[in-house]
C-alpha cells in the first residue's frame, strides 16, 4: 500500500479477463508492474458469476507477498454487479481496485465506504486496499476530475 506521501507508481498494467484462467495465470506471471483482473468490458453478462469466482479463487491461490500488484476491475457502482463484485474479491485481499465509469467524487466515497466494510467482515485490516479512478468514460465525469483530491485509497486517476 502507498503511505501518506509516498508516491504510487505503476508504469505497466495488464489486463485479462478475469473468467480465463489461462489469461490471469499469464498475465500475473508478466513483468507488468499491476495485473487487473478484469470483470467489467473483458467479462460478457452471463459469464460474471463465473468470473467473480475465478477472480476470488486466483487471487486466494497467490502468495500474500504478490498481491500488492494484483488488481481487479470492478463493474461500474451505478450498475447491477458492482457490489457482488466486490463482496466476492475482497476476502481475497485484492492489491487494489479500478474503478471504472466514475461519475465524480461521490463514486470513489462510495467506494471507499464499501471496501473499509468489506475488509472489516473479511477480519482484515482496514484500509490497504488501493483505489485507481478511471475519471474519463462518460462525458459528464469529465467535469469532476478535480474533485478526486483527498479521497481515502485513490492513488491514481486515469
């Protein structure tokens, strides 16, 4: 996790759809700085379940050491699967999470507030769990992308 003041760095990220394992496998085995297992846009609706469960067994199954750099794409918070993503992947200690289609501010709050439960059921401690914004997908974001200062977890817009 980036501490206060420290600076978060990730040159290279990954993606793979988060319902292959050949894919995660591979990709978690490259250089890349993160991997983000991906079960937004990678995923087609039917195959989510799925997807959410793999994601949660692939993380589970990596040594605790690595999971700093390994990431997973939620759905959008507005939508019908974000929370079942993350109710899934969080017991597995995911390094951080995308999120995608931020409308502003409001959204990586929401976030916040839903990973510091999540960790809190899940017996872990709370707040390590990192936060990348995706501040550029629909029109109207574009007007908040100065409002993300000081959101607790955010460590990069993109």
């Amino acid at each position: 996790m980036t501490s206060p003041g420290e600076t978060f760095t990730a040159r290279s990220w990954l993606f793979a759809p988060a319902d292959s394992d050949r894919k995660l496998a591979r990709a978690a085995a490259s250089p890349a700085d993160i991997m983000i297992a991906d079960l937004e846009d990678a995923v087609a609706p039917a195959r989510k379940p799925l997807a959410r469960q793999m994601a949660r067994d692939f993380l589970a199954a990596q040594p605790p050491e690595a999971r700093h750099r390994l990431w997973v794409r939620i759905n959008p918070l507005d939508g019908p699967h974000a929370l079942a993503d993350l109710a899934a992947v969080m017991p597995s200690r995911p390094g951080g999470i995308m999120l995608p289609k931020a409308r502003g501010r409001a959204d990586a709050e929401l976030l916040h507030h839903y990973l510091s439960a999540l960790e809190a059921s899940a017996g872990t401690e709370a707040g390590p769990t990192q936060v990348i914004v995706l501040v550029t997908e629909t029109a109207a974001a574009m007007f908040s992308t100065g409002s993300y200062g000081g959101v607790p977890r955010v460590v990069a817009l993109t």
